[in-house]
C-alpha cells in the first residue's frame, strides 16, 4: 500500500509527459499524411494545368487575332464615318458657295436691271414698260424664279439697245418749254440721243437727265416701273428744229439730215444754267455793292494815276544847267540856274523838297488801291460767311432738302468772295506796278537833282576862282 502510494505521484508526474509525447508523434504523423496527400493532390493539379495551358494559350491567341481583326474593322469604319463627314461638310460648303455666286449673280442683274431702266429716256420707258412689268412679277419666289425674271429683263434690254441702234420711231407727248405744256409728236431714238417733233411745230433733242429720275433709288417693281416721268423737250436753235422736224416728218427711205448733239443735252442745259454778269451779281446779295464801289473807285484812280505816272517824262540825256527838259526835270533844273547863293547844300535842300512835294502829289490817292486789294477779299469772305449762314439755317428749318437748293445757295454765297478776288487781285498788281513806277521817277528826279547841285558847285567854284586871279595885288 506504501508502495502505491509512492509510486503514483510519481506517475502523475510522468503522465502528461507520457501523454504529451504520444500526442506529438500523431500530429507528426496526421501531418506527415496531409503533406503526401496535398503533394499528391498538387500533382494532380500540376498535370491538369499541363493539359489545359496549350488549349487556353490558343483560346488566347485566337482571341486575340479577333480583337486585333475587330480593332482593324473598327479604324477602317471610323475612317469612313470621318470621310463621309468631310464630304458633307465639303458639299455643304459647295453648296452655301453656290448659293452666294447666285445671290451675287442676282443683285449684278438688278442693279443692271435698274442702271437699264434709268438710263433709258422716258419717253421709252413707255415702250417696255408692261414687258418689264410682266418679267418683275416673277420676282417673287425661290432664287432660281428671280434670276430667271432678271434673264428676261435682260433679254428685253438686249432687244431695246438693237432697236435703237437702226432707229426707233415711236409716238408720245413731251413737256415743251417754256410754258411747259404737252405737245403729241414722233420720238426717233437713235442709240442714246432722242429727238422729237411735236405736231404743234415744237422740234428739238430730249432731256436725258438721268440723275433727276426721283424713282432712282426705289428698287424695281412691277407698279414702280409703270410710274414713268414725263420727258421734255430741250428747244434746239431754229436751223436744228426746222432740220429735226423735216427729217422725223420725211417719208421712209428719203435721205435726211439731222443734227446730233454729243452731249445728250448736257450743254443745253448748261448752257441754260449761265448767268449773265447782272444775275450774278443780284446773287451776291448786299455785300455786293461795297465790293462794286471800292472796285469801280480803285478803278478810276488806277486808270487816273496811270496817266500821271506814266505821262511824265524822263530825259533822254545828262542833267545840265542849260539845257531844256520836260515836266518835273525842267521845273529842278531852272530852280537850280536861278539859285544865287554860294551853298551848294542849301541848293540841295530845295531841290529835294521840290521832289517830296512832286512825289506827294503822284502818291495821292495811290494808297486807296491798296486799301481795296485787302478789302475786297475781306468783304467777299463776309459776304460767303453770311450766305452759308443762310444755307446752314435752311438745312435746320427744313429735315431734308433738296441737294440743288443747297448747291444754289452754297454757289450765291461764293458770288462776293468771287468778285472780290476779281477786284482785290487787279487792284494788288495795279498798286504795285503804280508804286514801282513812282519809286523809278522819283529815283531818276534824286539823280538828275544830284546832277544839277554838282554843276552848281563847280560853277561856283570856277566863279570864285576867277575873282581871285582878278584881284590886284598889293
């Protein structure tokens, strides 16, 4: 019993040793199996992952073949989306260039249309007027439609410019001056010269004031150009009508003669805008008539101190106390004979006053030129300041007036700086010439008074010299 009793603490001792190493050798033993069974399993893996890699490696190429053949499909369908929107772009660009080259065919055709049209007189604008109507009422829909009406109009126009160059004849009325009443008459156009012959005997050219149409700036419509400006007769001299009225009146195939006026009847007109000098001047208004009277003053004093300036002569030889001379020159030299006294100086003085009081006398007056070369400009600037006065307030009064109502102010208010140019610059170059000319005989008068006190001093000096060889000596 003793003995148990030792023996069992030392078995309990031992006991979890015991059982401990038991416990190790099992999981050494469980692990070691687990090891030969996942060693084995990997094998197995390992040969599973051998057979399937070459499959899957084609599986992967042949993918990627198609993903490169599906990339080339997609480039290749980009490049053609890319290409088709570039020539949609390209054609609509073609497409907005057209559409402008139209528009600008469009407005040439107008605008000859409209130059056509202004440019044919009205007595033939008549002639066209419902053909030229008719192609305008066209002009109302797509572009293709307008062009088309401004084809025929310029067909029309075609026919017109033949017509006229082998001579339209035509009948109508025209306004003859100057009452201005209509007259019935023959029209013949030959190019763009127009004649008429009125039945009442009125003969002569057609206006073509092609500026004064007042329907220039409407755009052509089918009631615009139906609204025709009556045309007036432009009186020729009598030999022309009386060759205009028998030419339009002879029968066909009769050789006639018919003047031509190369300026379309620009110079009768221009030739009926002259004025005389009186109309002129009753433009210039008030400021008018000092220029008048400084220019008709300045006037006769030049022509007066003309004459006295140039009438006096001058000697053709030396100074001398006994010879005779003329005008001025005679008057010194006897007041230098006639001189007594022993001072040459005092002889001197004489003379010159002699001269001053001649030079005075040549220089009176002389000075009103002067005065009117530098007012006559003065007023005529005063004059032209007040008429554009008028013309600025004429443009305030009025919101749009007409270009010739300013034009014929603006040309009255130049009338006074015109005339005083015309008075200033005559009147300049008169007081200059006058004034050079009296400077050179009141410079010959110094000389040949110079001349005379020389001769007297030496005829003193010999007369005193003589008597001192008669005195006797002591």
């Amino acid at each position: 019993m003793n003995t148990i009793l030792k023996v069992l603490p030392f078995f309990l001792l031992i006991s979890p040793w015991i059982l401990h190493s038991q416990g190790i050798q099992q999981v050494r033993a469980d692990a070691r199996t687990d090891l030969q069974n996942a060693t084995q399993r990997l094998s197995v893996l390992r040969e599973d992952i051998e057979k399937q890699k070459i499959p899957l490696a084609q599986k992967v190429a042949r993918q990627e073949r198609e993903a490169t053949e599906k990339r080339k499909e997609l480039d290749r369908r980009l490049r053609l989306r890319d290409n088709r929107d570039a020539n949609l772009l390209q054609l609509k660009e073609e497409v907005q260039k057209n559409e402008r080259e139209l528009k600008s065919s469009l407005r040439l055709l107008k605008d000859y249309a409209r130059s056509w049209r202004q440019g044919t007189p009205p007595a033939e604008q008549a002639l066209w007027s419902e053909k030229l109507g008719e192609s305008l009422l066209k002009d109302q829909g797509p572009i293709d439609q307008s062009i088309q009406a401004y084809l025929d109009i310029l067909q029309l126009s075609i026919h017109a410019t033949k017509e006229q160059a082998g001579g339209l004849s035509f009948t109508g009325d025209a306004i003859v001056p100057p009452e201005g009443m209509r007259e019935e008459g023959i029209f013949w156009a030959m190019g763009p010269v127009s004649f008429f012959s009125g039945s009442d005997g009125s003969a002569g050219f057609i206006e073509n004031s092609f500026h004064s149409d007042k329907f220039s700036s409407i755009d052509l419509s089918a009631e615009s150009v139906k609204r025709i400006e009556p045309s007036r007769l432009l009186q020729a001299s009598e030999g022309s009508s009386i060759s205009i009225s028998q030419a339009l009146s002879a029968t066909p195939r009769t050789l006639s003669t018919i003047p031509l006026d190369p300026s379309l009847g620009k110079a009768f007109v221009m030739e009926g805008g002259e004025l005389s000098v009186v109309e002129e001047l009753q433009k210039g208004g008030i400021w008018i008539f000092p220029i008048l009277f400084f220019a008709a003053i300045s006037l006769l004093i030049a022509v007066f101190k003309a004459f006295q300036i140039l009438g006096v002569p001058t000697p053709k030889k030396l100074a001398s106390l006994d010879g005779s001379y003329r005008g001025p020159f005679e008057l010194l030299r006897k007041t230098a004979k006639s001189y007594q006294g022993n001072k040459p100086e005092i002889l001197e003085e004489i003379l010159y006053e002699g001269i001053i009081d001649f030079q005075v006398r040549l220089e009176k007056a002389l000075p009103l030129i002067a005065v009117t070369a530098a007012t006559a400009p003065l007023l005529g600037l005063l004059g032209t300041v007040t008429g554009m006065i008028d013309v600025f307030r004429q443009i305030t009064n009025f919101a749009n007036p007409e270009n010739s109502e300013l034009a014929r102010g603006i040309s009255e208010a130049l009338v006074t700086t015109k005339f005083g140019l015309i008075t200033a610059i005559p009147s300049l170059i008169a007081h200059a010439l006058l004034s050079r000319r009296l400077q050179g005989v009141v410079s010959k008068l110094e000389g040949f008074a110079a001349r005379l006190v020389h001769l007297k001093r030496e005829e003193s000096n010999h007369a005193e010299n003589e008597s001192s060889i008669n005195e006797p000596t002591g």
